[in-house]
C-alpha cells in the first residue's frame, strides 16, 4: 500500500517540480520569445521542427541547466559519460510537449486545471498541510528554479492538460469490474501495515540543521529539561502542550508532536520504545543520535486490508496510466511522421533502438519518509 500511496501522491508531488512540466513550460512559451540584441551575434539555433513548431537551442540549455541545478543541490554531480543521452532525452521530450500542445483542446486545458486543482488538495490532505505550510515546501524548489508559485502552478497544470489530451487521444476506458479484478488478484499491495499513532518531546543533543554534537555541558542541561518534562508529563499536563512548549522537532511540534507511523521508519530505538507502550503510557527517556525523547503512546492500529471503495479510484488512475503507458509510443510516433519530425543535429539523435515514444512524466523524488527524529 505505501508505494501505491506514492505513486497517487499525485504527479506534481508534493515537494517537487516536475521536469517535464518545466518543459511544457518552456516549450509552450520559450518558442515565442523576442529576440533581444544579442541575437543577431549568438543566433538560437533550431534543433529540431516539424508542422507548427520548432524547438531550439535555448529551449535545451534552459532544462539541462535547471537538472544540473537540482543534482547540485542535492550535493551530486552529472556524470559526464550521461550528459550526452540527457541532452538527447530531453530533447525528445521537448519535441513530444510541442506534438501534444499542438493536440490540445479547450476542453483538454479546463480538465487539465482541474486535475491539477484536486491533484493540489490531495497532497494538502495526504500530508495534512496548510497552505502556508505547502508554501514553505514548495519554496527551496521555486528558489532553486528561479521560478514564482504562479509560474510553478502554470508548469503542473501543462502537465495535467498533457495527460489529458493524451487520455483523451488514446480513448482509455477502465471500468469498475477491471479496477474490482485488480483489487483482487494484489491483496498484498492493500495490506496496510500495523500502526502507531504516538507523540513525542524532543530535546535535541545536537543541531538538526549541521548535525553537529552540542558541547556536554549543553547536553548535560537538555537531559535535566527532559527529566523535568517527563515528571510533568506524567503528573497530567497535557502533552500536546508540552511538545509545542519544548520540543526541538520542528516537523512536529506544531502537531502537538504527533505522528503515525508503522514500524520500520523511525529511528530503531525510537521505534522499539513506541510499539512497546500501551495506550495513554508514557516511555521513559528515550535515547537516539536526535537526543533525548519522551513518548507518549495514543493509539494502536492494527494491520489490516484497506477496504475497495477507499482505493478504487487510484486503482483506476493507475491501470488507466498503464494503459496509456502501453499505447504511447506508437501513438507518439504516429504524431511525430505526421508532422514530419526532423532532428537537425546528428549529435542529438536518438539511436534507433531508444524508446523514442516514452511517455513524458513528472520527475519527482522519492516521497518515502527518512527516520525521523
């Protein structure tokens, strides 16, 4: 159930730019843009074209610099020996935008808005996010892209009337018996793990933002606060108040420091402590690389299968995505000879052997939690 729940976490995902929305971005406006001055001494060379459109040079570097940005980011770097296959791919998946642009309907655009407006409340709703707090999310990426929030929504809704248009063109149908024989034939990709909906006090032993140790003296004061919390903690102060009031888990402390959570993705020590209580029990101090923790237990949740009717409509979106999925590539090719495709730089070709009609989705990174403090 966890991976189906990432992969219906919508396609914008809830932290992430989409890569391929950033080329519906770029090829649905980059092909219009004015010349400035130096045009005339650094002409934008076209990379390719076909009936209706062209794709050039500037249109390439702007998605190659925006990847390179992201891998820098994240403290790796492109491997040389890729660059040239990442150049060509994205090119490939430049001109696909354009094809299905050209393939766009009014009414293609006003369902691609709307996919894109429940897409946006699922993941406000998933992760219990406010507004605000989507914001907070979203903005490293929009920094990191040079990019506004309504530049953002404009590349996610591209993307959305992209799909669209293609479930429309490809005319996929799923009906309710192919979703229920689904359902059926994977019980194991239903079966929600056992849970716990627990909280918990942190007082942190070093800094979470360079995880670097404090000093012991530092160390030695949190150890006595913890003390001092979990005596009042047990004396019945509510502990929701005492987690806003002294906890250094920032992701939540707001929360009351609450989570749910199966076993396997909080820190093991973390863990063990947690499954071990009873309802409405308090641990004693718990200790994990973090610092201290002091946990209270609220709720047990058992393992069980999630019932059809809660899933049926992802289970739809995902056999209509695999449908879709199957079909594209000649259909991608059908647009492609119509609208006599040409390559202009050998070096940016494909080899034969390439899925050339790979269908264009949203890159997006793993949504899988980390060990939380």
């Amino acid at each position: 159930m966890k991976n189906m729940r990432q992969t219906f976490l919508v396609l914008l995902g809830a932290v992430s730019l989409a890569t391929m929305a950033g080329l519906a971005q770029t090829a649905s406006t980059n092909a219009t843009k004015p010349g400035d001055k130096l045009a005339s001494l650094f002409p934008d060379t076209v990379l390719a074209k076909g009936k209706g459109f062209e794709v050039k040079r500037s249109q390439l570097d702007d998605e190659v610099i925006k990847i390179k940005a992201q891998y820098a980011a994240s403290g790796r770097t492109l491997p040389p020996d890729q660059a040239d296959m990442m150049e060509k791919n994205i090119l490939n998946g430049l001109i696909q935008m354009e094809l299905l642009h050209l393939r766009a309907t009014d009414a293609d655009k006003a369902k691609g808005k709307e996919q894109f407006e429940k897409a946006l409340q699922a993941v406000k709703d998933e992760q219990k996010l406010t507004d605000a707090e989507l914001d907070e999310k979203l903005a490293p990426q929009l920094r990191l892209q040079h990019i506004s929030k309504e530049q953002w929504q404009k590349q996610q809704m591209d993307q959305t009337t992209l799909e669209a248009t293609i479930e429309r063109e490809l005319k996929v149908s799923i009906s309710d018996e192919d979703v229920k024989k689904f359902y059926d034939d994977n019980p194991s990709k239903f079966e929600q793990p056992e849970m716990v909906r627990a909280a918990h006090v942190l007082l942190a032993t070093q800094d979470l933002k360079t995880k670097t140790d404090l000093p012991e003296a530092q160390k030695a004061a949190k150890r006595k606060l913890a003390e001092d919390v979990l005596k009042r903690a047990r004396a019945g102060e509510d502990f929701a108040k005492l987690a806003k009031e002294y906890s250094d888990d920032d992701g939540s402390k707001e929360k009351g420091g609450e989570y749910t959570f199966p076993r396997g993705q909080m820190m093991p020590e973390f863990e063990v402590a947690a499954f071990a209580l009873e309802t409405n029990q308090i641990s004693d101090i718990v200790t994990t690389q973090y610092g201290y923790h002091i946990i209270k237990l609220y709720e047990k949740i058992p393992a069980k299968k999630v019932e059809l009717t809660k899933v049926a409509a992802r289970v739809k979106e995902a056999l209509a995505q695999q449908a879709v999925q199957k079909q594209f590539p000649q259909y991608m090719a059908g647009l492609k000879k119509e609208a006599n495709v040409e390559i202009l730089d050998e070096k940016l070709k494909l080899p034969e052997t390439s899925n050339l009609g790979a269908l264009p989705t949203a890159g997006q990174p793993s949504t899988k939690p980390a060990n939380k403090p």
